[in-house]
C-alpha cells in the first residue's frame, strides 16, 4: 500500500535526474548579487586560494631535490640538503598562512552573504499573501531558509574553492610533469583516460541504484512519518500490525535495493583500486627504467610520483564537487522561486490609504473561491452592512462561509468579485498594514508563540507599558491566574502556549486583543474554551471591549449572540437570513430556528 507523500512529491516517484540547465545556470548567477558587498573579501580570498595551491605544488617538486640532493645527484641552484629543507619549512609555513586566510575570508564572505540570503527570504515570506501558504507546507519552506541555504553557504565557502583548487592543481601539475619528464608524463596520461572513462559510467550507474535506495527509504519514511503523527488514530482503529507490516515491506524493499547498490559500488570499489594502483606500479616501473638508463634522476622520480598523487586525487574529487554544485544551482532554484512570488505587502514602504477609521463595513456582491479549490465556490454573492459600533453575528453550518467573510475583511484574500467597502473606502485602496492595525481578531483556536505571557499579550502592541498590559489581562479575566505562576508576567508558555489550559491561552489571546484596541473587532467564539465560573466575567470584559466598536461575532454556540444587533444566517455560501435572535426565532420554518432547535436538542453540530 503506497503512502500518501508528505516528502514534497508522492511514494514512489523518482527524483528528477539533476543536471546543470541553462535556466538553472542563469538562476544561480543571479544569486550572486548577494555577494557583491563583499566582492573585495571574495577576490582577496580567491588570491590566497591561488597562493596556497601554488604553494602546495611546489612541495613535491622540492620534495625531489632533496631526495636528489640526498643521493648525491643534485645539480639544483640549492646543492646542499639543508639549505632545501629549509626552504621546503618556509613553504610550508607560506601554505599554512595562505590557507588560513583563504579559510578566514571565505568564511566572511560566505556568512555574512548567506545570512543577508536569509533575510531575503524571511522578509519575502512575510510579505506573501494567505494563498501563497496554502500551497506550501511550512516544514518545505523551513527546509528553503535553513537546508537550501545552507547548501548555498557550503558550496561558497567550500566547494568552489575545492573545485578551483583542483583544476588548478590538475593543469598545474600536468603542466609540470609534462616540462620536467614529458616522456613519463605522456605514458601517464596514456593510462588514466580509460579508468577515467570507465569511473565516469560506473559512476552514473551507482548514482541511479543510490537514488533508487533514497526513495525507497523516503517511501519508509513517509509511513513512519504518517503514523507517529497520527499515532491517535492508529491506536484507536487497532491498526498498529497494519502499519508494521507497511514499514516492515518498505524496509524489506530498501534492504533489497541497499544491498544491491552496495554489491555493485563494492565491485566498483575493488576495480577502481585494481586500476589505480596498478598504473601507479605500471608508471612506476616504467620511470624506474628511466632511472635505471640516466633518462632521469630518483629524485625527479620521486616528484612525479608525488605529482601523480595530486592529479589522480584532483580527477577522483571533481564528481564529487560537481555533485555538491549542482545541489547547490537546485537550492537557488527553489530560493528565487520564493524570492519571485508577488508580495501582497511593502514593509518597507507604507501605499495606499492611511486615514482613520472608524468601522462601517459593508460586503456588496461579494463572491470567493479559493485558489486551492476552484471548483468549490465558498462565497456566492454576500451583501451585509455593518455601522460603526454595531455588533453582527454571522451563524451557519460548518463550510457555510462564516471564517472566510471575516478573512476577506483582514485582506487574507481578495474577493473573486464584488468589493468589500470600509468607512465607504474599498478595502483594496487602503494600505493594507494600517487596514489590518485597526482589526483586531480572537480566534477559536488561540496559537500563541513559545516566549512569555507578558511577550504574547504585547504582541497586540508591542510598546505596551507592563501597567498596560496588565490592565488588558485583568479585563481579559486573565491576571489572577497569571500573578498565580512563580514567574507572573515572565511565565514561558512553551511552544504553541502548551503550557496552559485552552481556557488560559483564549484569556491570553482576549488580551491582546484588548491591547491592541482596533476599531473593528473579530471574535471566533472567542469564549469556547472558557469554563463557566469564568465565562461570564470574560464576556463582561468582552462587552466592555465591544461598545463602539464595529464587532463581527462568528457564532458556533447561538446561545452567545442573543444580544447583537444583527445576525446574518449563511447557508452554502449565501445569506439566507438576516435580522436580529428574536425576529429570526419566531419564524418556526427558518434556517436560524433549525439551527437554534439542533443546539437545544443537545445536538452539538459545530455551527
């Protein structure tokens, strides 16, 4: 049984093979703006890359002047073995400080630029609008500001001067070798084009069983993943066996593949080590019969065995950096994609209407469909007027459209067509930071962030005295409890506010609504979670809150909205009734009188 993916693509499908494209190339380069800031750092430190490489190419021709030296065969400018090993000392020590500063000035670069990177994206993230995180899955875009730019980070820091490093060790010890014994040089590179053409297929090979395995294991994952997440219901339908015997024929397939893949790199291994070892018998072998007829000395010997070293380890890590680069053009892909998507705010600039408000509100033939379902119309012509002050209800079945009338006011989403007017402004011309500080929301189901009470009741106004903030938590019903915990204020909550009850984070999010002090008021049942004993002091506060203030109540309990001005009754997306609790209630065959009767029944359908 294939496991619904929650990996970014379904169970069983193949990852794209990767390969540098033109659009991918260009996508990459366009990265590089991020590092012309920091230009002068990253040319300095490509100088002392050449200079440490450069230096490191001297270590083994020296090396072979001392063994000449050592052997009495030397005709060098430096004849005495002393005096060579000193310089080798200072050439080590010159490669020490090139590469140190090659380390230190890439790692400014790479930082400074990844975190800018960062802050790109999280800015662009902020200021996307609702349906753009619809699609996205925010363990994916999490993935995009930490992994893909992490594989950015390392790929600049590392990987292009590991590749830069190599080409210019694989020409500059080819170029040596074939000056200093072009006639060892040329058997040399006669020997490593087949191994490096018989490496490259094997290779490719390997790399499609490997991915293979991955997603398999991916496979596996995804019912691992699937079931501890929703472990709940596992073990109330008794399906645990269910889900062993899937996880357990996962892991049997990934085995099967694993040890397949692993049996044909093992072979690869053995012939690859077969190869270079015995051309580095057969290169040997054959200078030796150069030494052996004066065509070249031990020392230079020595040198081109060491240069050998070098090429063979050049030629057997590009695939691997060529891998680490192509990870890398698919991580900018993915970062310029968000970094592309159309913004619904400026925040770094404030556009468009910035007048007072005062909270008339008013929906003319207003229709939605949401992006993620276009064949589903939620909204379906909705005309409504709210004055100022005024408290409306908005009741209906679950799916009838309650949330999202109140999500199109906060500009979540834009009307499919119809306009939604403000103080007689249509809502689209207002700037839509200064339109969303005069609304203020409690929603049913409160998420509070991870820091302090006193953090999250001030997040409604973030310069909030502690005398203020304390004020909104005693209106709220919420500071008794509070002064109640050791730390009062500066109580940690925990993640998603798990350490208090559902009824204290709805009082905290009460709060700070009453901080905030918007001109336009939305609650979603915000006393749900309330037990009774503190129910009505909350909704005293909440009444308090409400007066003259535009309120839009989204009713799932109608005993709450007896007392509104207006209750609009939707029905599949239309008002099907509106009017105030006593005159809806008298008509025994209404809509709203349904609903009333299913309450009162004890039937507790969420409405």
């Amino acid at each position: 049984m294939a496991a619904p993916g929650f990996l970014g693509r379904r169970s069983g499908e193949r990852a794209p093979r990767e390969k540098i494209t033109k659009h991918g190339l260009q996508t990459a380069l366009g990265m590089l703006k991020y590092l012309r800031p920091y230009r002068g750092w990253y040319v300095l430190g490509m100088i002392f890359l050449g200079l440490s490489t450069a230096t490191s190419l001297l270590f083994p021709y020296i090396l072979g002047q001392m063994v000449n030296s050592a052997t009495g065969s030397q005709d060098w400018w430096l004849p005495h073995l002393d005096s060579i090993a000193l310089l080798l000392a200072l050439v080590v020590v010159a490669q020490m400080v090139f590469s140190f500063f090659r380390v230190y000035t890439f790692s400014l670069v790479s930082q400074n630029a990844m975190a800018d990177i960062r802050r790109s994206v999280y800015h662009q993230l902020l200021s996307l609008p609702m349906v753009f995180f619809d699609r996205r899955r925010v363990g994916e875009l999490t993935s995009r500001i930490t992994a893909d730019v992490q594989q950015l980070q390392d790929v600049l820091m590392t990987t292009v001067a590991e590749f830069f490093r190599q080409i210019i060790t694989l020409v500059g010890g080819i170029t040596f070798v074939l000056v200093q014994t072009p006639k060892l040089a040329l058997f040399m590179l006669a020997v490593f084009p087949p191994l490096i053409i018989v490496a490259v297929v094997f290779g490719r090979f390997i790399r499609k069983q490997s991915k293979k395995t991955q997603d398999d294991l991916a496979e596996a994952n995804v019912v691992l993943e699937e079931s501890l997440h929703n472990i709940s219901i596992v073990k109330s339908f008794v399906n645990e066996l269910f889900e062993l015997g899937r996880y357990r024929e996962s892991m049997r397939r990934v085995v099967k593949n694993a040890i397949k893949t692993d049996t044909y790199r093992g072979i690869f291994i053995s012939f690859m080590m077969l190869a270079i070892f015995g051309s580095f018998v057969a290169v040997i072998w054959f200078g030796g019969k150069m030494v052996e007829s004066k065509e070249m000395q031990i020392g230079d010997l020595f040198t081109f065995i060491l240069f050998m070293a070098f090429i063979g380890g050049s030629l057997g890590g590009l695939p691997e950096v060529y891998s680490q680069i192509l990870k890398a053009v698919g991580a900018t892909e993915r970062l310029r994609e968000i970094l592309g998507e159309t913004a619904e705010i400026n925040l770094d600039k404030q556009q468009g209407v910035q007048t007072a408000i005062d909270g008339v509100v008013s929906f003319e033939s207003v229709r939605f469909t949401y992006a993620t379902r276009p064949e589903v119309e939620v909204l379906k012509g909705i005309d409504l007027k709210v004055q100022a002050g005024e408290k409306i209800a908005l009741a209906g079945a679950s799916g009838a459209g309650k949330s999202t009338i109140a999500q199109l006011l906060m500009r979540f989403y834009e009307p499919s067509s119809g306009v939604i007017m403000v103080d007689g402004i249509d809502s689209m011309k207002f700037d839509l930071s200064h339109l969303r500080n005069h609304i203020g929301i409690v929603p049913q189901e409160v998420i509070l962030f991870g820091g302090t009470i006193k953090e999250n009741i001030a997040y409604g106004k973030l310069n909030a005295t502690e005398d203020e903030i304390k004020k909104a938590a005693q209106k709220a019903n919420a500071l008794e409890f509070i002064e109640g915990f050791p730390e009062g204020l500066e109580t940690v909550v925990g993640e998603r506010g798990v350490k208090l009850s559902g009824g204290q984070r709805q009082r905290i999010a009460i709060a700070r609504a009453i901080l905030k002090d918007p001109a336009i008021l939305i609650l979603d049942e915000a006393t749900s979670s309330l037990d009774a004993e503190s129910e009505k002091s909350v909704q005293d506060a909440l009444d308090v809150l409400m007066q003259n203030r535009t309120t839009l109540i989204i009713a799932h309990r109608l005993a709450t909205i007896r007392n509104v001005d207006r209750i609009y009754v939707l029905d599949e997306g239309k008002i099907v009734e509106s009017g105030s609790h006593d005159d809806l209630i008298r008509n025994p065959d209404g809509y709203y009188t349904k609903l009333v009767n299913l309450q009162m029944q004890g039937n507790q359908t969420d409405l």
